[in-house]
C-alpha cells in the first residue's frame, strides 16, 4: 500500500470546528458528558484475541499489514467500548527507513542489528518521507478512521521523541543506564546534534503523515529521557528537539500530546517542551501533577496500570482516586500512566471502563 | 568464621569523641578541610585486579570469604586514594539466610530460584541472626577495618531497603516494570505487611551486626522503590518499613546515609524516613536537591557516573558543577548519584579523585 486511502473527512477540515467526541473535546478543554477513557496498550498480550493472531503472525507483518494493523487497533474497541482507538504499530519501526535493522525477538524485546556506534554511523541515517516507510501504519489509519467515523471514534497516531529513538539506535536495544547513549551524548556533541535533528525530521515528517492519513490525534511518548537523564543534561540535550518536534507538528491541525515518561522533578520542564495534552506518568497523584503543567492544559492520565493486577476493590478505589483528583474540570482524559502488561486481566479492563463511564456520566 | 574478629576500637565507643577523616566529620556536618570523595561500585568491573580475582571466584565466593572481599575492599583504595571503602558484598546475600537461593548469573544479573510466590512463601521465610548468616561480610569489614585504621579510613557497611530487596524476592531477579511485587503488594496487604517486617528485622540486625564488626558508616541502598511506585504508593507500602528500619539503626551509634534513587518528585518524602546523611542521585543539581532535602543535613552526590565515560574536559566540567553547587557547605560528600558502569576507564577515576581534592583544598 504506497497510498493510504483518502479518509472521509480531512483533518485539517475539522480543525475548525467543535468536536462531539469526548475524547476529542478534553483534547480541546471543552465539557464533555463524561469522563472519556482510553489505555495505553488497550490493544495487547493480555487480550486472547491478539495472543491468537500473533500466533500466525510476527510483531512486524502485523505492524506493516495495514488490514492486520487495523484489525488489532479496532479489537479493544470492540471488546471494551474505548473512547479513541490508537492506531496498533510501535515506536521503532521508522528507524528502518533510517537504515537500521529492526527485529523484535520474543521475550527479549526490540533489537537492532546494526546499531550506531559512530559519528559516520550518524551521517550514514537516512530520511526518507513516512510516506514511503511508513505505509502499512498509514494504511491502517485510514482504515480504521473509515471503520471509526460512524461510530465518533477518534483514531490516534504516535510516534517516539527523539531521544527514546536515539537510545534505541545506539543501544541497539531496551538499556538499564543508556550508558552508551549518553557516553555518546557527552563524547560527540556535534554527531548528537546531526541525530536528533535527522530524528525530529523523520518524525516530526511521520507524525503529520499519520494526521494527513486520519489520525485526529498525535501522541508522542519519550519513555526513556526521563529515566536516563538528569534535568540539566534533558534541557541541553533533548528538550530543545523536542521543542522543534512540537512546534513542527502543531501544523497538523489536530490536538498532540505530549506523553514524558519518568520525569519526575521535571515534569513541568518536560511539558514546556510542547503539545496540546499533557500525558501524565502515575509518579504523583494526578491534581498535584495537573497543578504542575498548569491547569489550563488538558492532562491524560494517571492510574498505575499495575492496579489492574489488584482485587477489584483496591482497583475501584484507584480509579475513584484519580477521578476524584480530576474533581470533574474539563480537559481530563482517564487513562494508565504507562502500558498494560500482558498478564493484566481481560474482566478489569471491562470494568475500569465501565466504572469511569458510570462515575462520571452527567 | 563464625565470629567476626575484635576491631583496635569499637564503634560505639568513637561517636562520643569528633572524627577525624574528612569523610565522617562531613557525615557530622563538620566542616573538612578538603571534600571527602569515594565512588558506588568503586571495587568492581572496571578494574583490571577485579577482573582477574573473578576469573578465579564466583561473586558469591568472593563475597562470603572474608580475605576475598576485603581485598577487592581495598583495591580502589590502593588504586585511587579514596577516602572512604565501601565493603565489597551485594544486597542481595540477607535473602539466603532468609530461605531464598540466589545465585549471580553471568550476564543477567542475580536470579532467585525460589521467588515468592504466596502467603505462604512469606510466612516460611526465617529472621536469623546476621552473625550466622552474614559472617563473610562481618568478617571482611573487620579485616578491612583493621587495615584502614592507621591510615584514618572509615569503613562503611550497607544493606539494601526492605522495599528493594522484596522486589527481587518476588520478581526473582531485576524487573522491568514491578508487576508482580506490587500486585502482591496490592492483594496481600497484611502478607505485605509481614513481608516489610520481617525485612526490616533481618536487615536492622544485619546493619548492626556490621557497625559492631567494625564499620564507621552504613548505607541503606533503596535502588528500586522510587522506579515503580507513585509518591502515595511509596508513602503508604514503603515509608513506614523504612522509618522503622532507620530508627532501630540509629542506635548503632553511627552516620547512616539514606540513599534512595529515583525518587525524584518525591525525595523529600524518602529522605524524611531518616538517615544521618542524604545520598542523592542525578537527577536534579546539587544544590537544589541539597535545599529539598534541607541543607541542615550532609549530604552525599551527585555526579551522573556515565560522565565517566566523557572526555576529561567534559568530565571536569561536571566535576566542577557538582563541586560548586556544594559551595563549599561543611557536610558535602562526593560521589557518583548511581554506581560506576564497567566500561569506566580507571584513567578517568584516578583524575576524578585527584581533581575533587586539589579543587577542595584549603
């Protein structure tokens, strides 16, 4: 597919005028009639419906086939009732186009083969448009915003920040003290700037490609800067590409959210960085965190996925929790403050949903 | 050994009288006339002695033979002059007198074999004493103490925080996201509950029984709590365990250091468990982490230990941050804010050593 299907009405189009969902209205500070809701990693291990076609197929047909995309983006849906769909692919797969060799083994996580150790390596990037590398994950956009518009329900691109693809391609893999990423950071000040701004490029490309293709939101995840980084090195080495990032794709037309994992005291430095959302870690109960990027910004968050793990009534408590935090202000999207993990049970996602739906409905 | 041998003077007997090597006088906030400085994981991998003594002996051998360890104690100290020597053991060997079989895997880190899995698990654990348990580790810090003593170097022992050390009890060895620890947490409240305590028995007697075998300082390692629970999480399943756990140490009649990574947001509230001494990571500067934590406390820190990994003019710049965000405050410990990664060359260690003492020289 080089082409992703035109989509019934374009984004850009609609900018300009309220929406009726209610995911898309908190996106836009606006009152909704309840509490919207969606998980990271809704559509995952711990639905048999995807464990069993992931038995036919691997992490990266799945990614790359638009109608296989398509069918495990829309399958929490269908089970559960969620108020956005977000499009099923991963944070690394437009690193292939860059000339790095992606593989996902099982149990072990992503791994590349051909990871950067050098500034030719850097040199070496390529970026080419999404247009071209990102087909299958732009096909199944536009699938499932044609599948989802009848229903008003939202489609949601993403893509990584640059420095959570940056530690990727240089680690070659999922990394315990990014040590080789930021030795490199440190060694190399000018080869790290020629691969964040080929990063920003690539992505920044990718995401208004994902909008132009359907997506009526853009989610962007920096999973690892938090972690790996203190605050000093996150304001010199990654916020002002992340800035660039935001800026570029606020001409989508469509609400960015802005999703930094594990920033701890910089949370508010983080959100500065950029986006229309603040997507909220579950580091701090969620007012206090809300107060911190300002409550003028709409928030996404925050609950411990983990939680679903517990007994339903420590759950509820939880949800009542964050939900009570939100003291019902406009601009809250319920939400787990990372990924569900695979052993989550199937009965507590049918049942958060259904909570918050009930809780909050006016 | 059985017993660990006498040491020239008791520990409880010289926390009447003020200390005279710069590291414990800055533990007593007592102004030094040169910043004390040693290094997290300053014996380990990146040494070529330690490397060659492990191709000889496990991890575990080493650590239960008091002559072994004592000599990777000192190596650092011979090597690079540090002012202080940390005993050379793990966090983990408290869990075997406990019932749990740990063994260190080459490559992957510690493994339990026997991870808990019940309430019942818990209720099978055992609270020896740590003479009869840990007496390597007893020993060692005797032989080191006895060593150290003429030349005025404090010996410091450790243990690792309940919290952390239930984590690896349940996952059975590093984790990613926690999942199991805390579901347990979440569904078993009250064998969480006897779980923390019985940790906090085991390792209060076991710091203890190290201040009486000769150490003059002890660190409590809370490596993980801060990475997988929210602030209210930590306050509500973790800071009870680790008050009691620092005031049942205080007795031990020596500087004990608090040092609890990732934290971030909340480092107020794990530095207020208790402790003589704050130890803090990288993730803020110094002096901003120093006023969370209140600056009528020492403090130990900060630098990022990948800046190892930079070139020299970048490292000292780092160095020389860190040195003036402390300003000269009595009650400044140097150190790195994480332990030291293997690739670290010793070339940069020994110019970081000589660096803090010829900048803070009076």
């Amino acid at each position: 597919m080089a082409e992703p299907d035109t989509v019934t009405v374009p984004a850009s189009a609609e900018a300009d005028t309220e929406p009726t969902s209610p995911f898309l209205r908190a996106c836009g500070g606006l009152p909704t009639d309840r509490t919207p809701v969606w998980l990271l990693r809704q559509a995952g291990r711990y639905q048999p419906e995807y464990r069993a076609l992931r038995e036919k197929y691997s992490m990266l047909e799945v990614i790359r086939t638009p109608e296989l995309a398509a069918q495990v983006t829309l399958m929490p849906i269908e089970a559960f009732g969620f108020d956005a769909a977000i499009v099923f692919s991963d944070i690394l797969p437009p690193l292939v186009g860059m000339g790095l060799d992606l593989d996902f083994v099982k149990g072990d996580g992503p791994r590349i083969g051909n990871p950067i150790s050098s500034t030719l390596d850097v040199d070496l990037l390529g970026t080419p448009p999404a247009e071209e590398t990102m087909a299958g994950t732009l096909g199944a956009i536009a699938l499932v915003r044609r599948e989802l518009e009848p229903r008003d329900i939202p489609v949601i691109g993403f893509a990584g920040a640059p420095f959570t693809l940056a530690s990727y391609a240089i680690e070659g893999g999922t990394s315990k003290d990014f040590s080789r990423t930021k030795a490199f950071m440190l060694s190399e000040p000018a080869a790290w700037k020629r691969l964040l701004g080929k990063l920003v490029t690539v992505q920044a490309d990718y995401l208004l490609a994902q909008a132009k293709a359907g997506a009526q939101a853009l989610q962007v995840f920096d999973s690892w800067a938090g972690r790996a980084l203190g605050r000093e090195d996150y304001l010199r080495y990654v916020a002002p590409y992340n800035r660039e990032l935001f800026a570029r794709v606020s001409s989508a037309g469509v609400p960015v959210i802005n999703f930094a994992l594990g920033v701890g005291s910089y949370l508010g430095e983080a959100a500065a960085c950029g986006g229309d959302v603040v997507g909220l870690d579950w580091a701090l109960p969620l007012d206090e965190a809300w107060e911190r990027v300002g409550f003028e910004r709409p928030v996404q968050g925050n609950l411990d996925p983990v939680a679903l793990l517990a007994p339903w009534r420590e759950l509820e408590f939880r949800i009542d929790d964050v939900l009570s935090r939100a003291g019902g202000r406009p601009g809250h999207i319920f939400n787990v403050g990372h990924g569900l993990v695979p052993q989550t049970p199937v009965d507590n996602v049918r049942r958060l949903v259904d909570h918050v739906r009930e809780r909050t409905a006016s």
